[in-house]
C-alpha cells in the first residue's frame, strides 16, 4: 500500500493513525504505517517530553509525527494582547457555570476528591500552549506536524520546514484546501462529515476528489468514516495518497481510555450513535451522542460558548463523569465508524485487517477491469 507520500516518509504502508495515546501511535508506526500523537492534552511540556522520549524508544527508529492544535481563530482582549487562561476563564458568563452544575446535580455526579486536579484540561486548545509543545517537539525528530484547525500561523510552517518536517492540515472542503496550499501547507488531510472530533458538512466520498482537484499536485489524505482496507482503496482511487484514521484506534488494546465503560459504549454502538455538537470545545465535533450533548444542544439552555471558553467550562465536569463513569453522560469523540468498532484488537491486528481488505478490494476491482485471470 505505498504512495508517492508514503515512499518520502519511508513507510511501508500509506495509513496515518491519529491517537492521543502513545502506545498506539508507536504501535501503527511498527506496524508499518504512520503514528499521529495528538499533543492537546500535554499542558506541560515535560510531560510531552516524556511521551516523546517514550515514543522514540518504542519506534524501532521508524517514523511519526505530531498533531497540535492552533486555531485559526481566537479570543483576544481589546488591543490583541496574549489572554491567559485566568483571563479566558473569568470570559465565562455566570449562567453557563450554573447550567454546567444543574445538569451534573440531575445526574448526581460526584465531586472530585479534595485535592484531586481535573485530569481532563483543553487549555492545548490555546496558541500559546501549543507553541510550547513545538519548543519540546522540535527536539524530536517528528517528520510530520499536522494542525487540527486550519493552517498553522506562518512562522510555525516555515519553522517545521526549517526542521525538515512536512506539514499538515486538515480541511473540511476545497476552499479550506485551497487556503492550506497558499499557506504552504504540504499535505492536506480531507476530512468528511463522517469524522470523529472537528468536522465540517461535506462526505468524504465527495470532499476527497473535490480536494484532490482544488491543490494537485500536493498529496491529499482521506479521512472521515473510514476503517476498512475496502474504504482505503476507495480512497486512494479517488485520488488521496493515503488515510488518515483517528477513531479506529480507541477500541485497540493499547489504547488508553482507562473506562471499561467508555470502552463499552463505543463496543455497542452503531453508526447512527454519534452527532455533530459543540459541547466539548465550542467547534462542531462529532462524538458519542449522550445526554450530556442532549442538554448543550437544547433550544432552552444557555447553547454552548466558542472555543476554547467551553472547553475551559466544560473541563472539570468532563472529568468528573470520566471519574466516576456516569454512564448517560459519558462520551468520547468518535466517528460514524464506531458501527464496525464491536471488538478490541491489537493495533496490529487492525492493520493486517486493513491491509487484507485493501488487497481484496484492489483484487475485485482488477477483476471487474479484466486485469486479473482469478
């Protein structure tokens, strides 16, 4: 399964793995394909450190990258000044905190232990944390960075190039993508509505050749509602380089959501068990449908606010129902592809699955063009 991109980074197999968990990035990275880390929730650069020191001696000198999240758009105070986060904190109305305490009350979640921290904090969500992370990751030799949102700021491209790594970033249609390309963007991740976490409205299989044409000759992934080798090769016959899956990992066995019960839920559901909401981070992200997106998504309450201020809200009782697993309100993002996610396997195991699809979906089409004698 090897591209043009795929021949450049060196891999054996043209499958990029977004994950938040370093096991599994080091993993799919062995397995021949190429570990994503998610450094979002690395609020302190020595913990990224640590990770990435992890990473470098679990990945046999094999290549991976990082994904950080800059957005495009931010909060700023009167004169463009830099806002901490006390001053993005003290942004939060009132009556979004009060909504936030009656909806935990009605489900009786526990308070945390005294003294125990949120463990669940997007303040990656902020520039200036993100910037952070590339002060550690640059000490790396990461081969990729990719952005979650939009187009890295100018200086950030121009420092990975100056580091020789290839720049990423994701677009929800061929005008993001044109956007990408003009910023110098070196590959361009075109991820449908199926996606888990941000997503735009547009399918995959009609955003990925709309993206393909609107930057060729730049390599272009495919992403969203993918997790089968028969997906991939239609991606690839659409024109992309490669895949880019994200959710497919959270039901490995090396995955670390650390809740059987969150592992559970994402085990039972189907592909109409998701929806697109803001009540995460303030962006549109399709995760598990719960009744914790059920409440921000009600006409009558407060509606979510925009990034990072809900994922600054929404922190502490995000990890409270994690915590103690409350289960109508616990949910992870995750795509339409949760409906084939009904087993845990070994990251291995998932790319030899995705490679024996895509060899018998190359074959069936071959066959359908008279190429094959079977």
């Amino acid at each position: 399964m090897k591209t043009e991109l795929s021949r450049t980074l060196g891999i054996e197999h043209a499958i990029f793995g977004f994950t938040p968990f370093p096991a599994v990035a080091a993993a799919l990275t062995r397995a021949g394909g190429f570990g994503v880390l998610g450094a979002v929730r690395y609020t302190a650069p020595d913990d990224l450190a640590r990770d990435l020191d992890w990473m470098q001696d679990h990945t046999d000198g094999l290549p991976y990258g990082l994904d950080v999240v800059m957005p495009a758009k931010k909060v700023e105070a009167p004169g463009h000044q830099t806002l901490t986060e006390a001053d993005v904190e003290a942004m939060i109305p009132e009556g979004h905190r009060a909504f936030v305490r009656a909806t935990l009350a009605k489900h009786g979640v526990p308070e945390l232990a005294e003294g125990e921290a949120s463990g669940w904090r997007i303040t990656g969500w902020m520039e200036q944390v993100a910037r952070s992370q590339l002060d550690v990751a640059f000490d790396y030799p990461i081969r990729l960075l990719a952005n979650a949102l939009g187009s890295p700021p100018p200086d950030v491209v121009a420092r990975a190039h100056d580091h020789g790594v290839l720049v990423a970033a994701l677009a929800g249609s061929a005008r993001h993508a044109r956007h990408h390309a003009d910023a110098g963007i070196d590959v361009v991740v075109a991820q449908g509505y199926e996606a888990g976490g941000h997503t735009g409205e547009i399918a995959s299989m009609v955003l990925t050749p709309e993206v393909v044409d609107a930057v060729s000759p730049l390599p272009v992934l495919a992403a969203g509602g993918i997790g089968s080798g028969e997906q991939i090769a239609a991606g690839l016959a659409l024109g992309a380089q490669g895949v880019w899956l994200g959710s497919i990992w959270l039901t490995t066995t090396e995955a670390e959501l650390h809740s059987r019960a969150l592992t559970a839920k994402l085990l039972a559901a189907g592909s109409g068990d998701t929806v697109r909401s803001r009540a995460l981070t303030g962006k549109p992200a399709r995760q598990l449908r719960t009744e914790w997106t059920d409440a921000w998504d009600d006409p009558a309450g407060p509606g979510p606010l925009p990034m990072p201020l809900q994922g600054l809200l929404v922190a502490e009782a995000v990890s409270r129902i994690q915590r103690y697993e409350v289960d109508p309100l616990l949910g992870t993002p995750v795509g339409q592809i949760v409906g084939r996610m009904n087993s845990e396997r070994s990251v291995q195991q998932v790319v030899d699955e995705l490679t024996r699809g895509f060899e018998k979906a190359v074959d069936r089409i071959n066959r359908i063009a008279g190429r094959s004698e079977a």
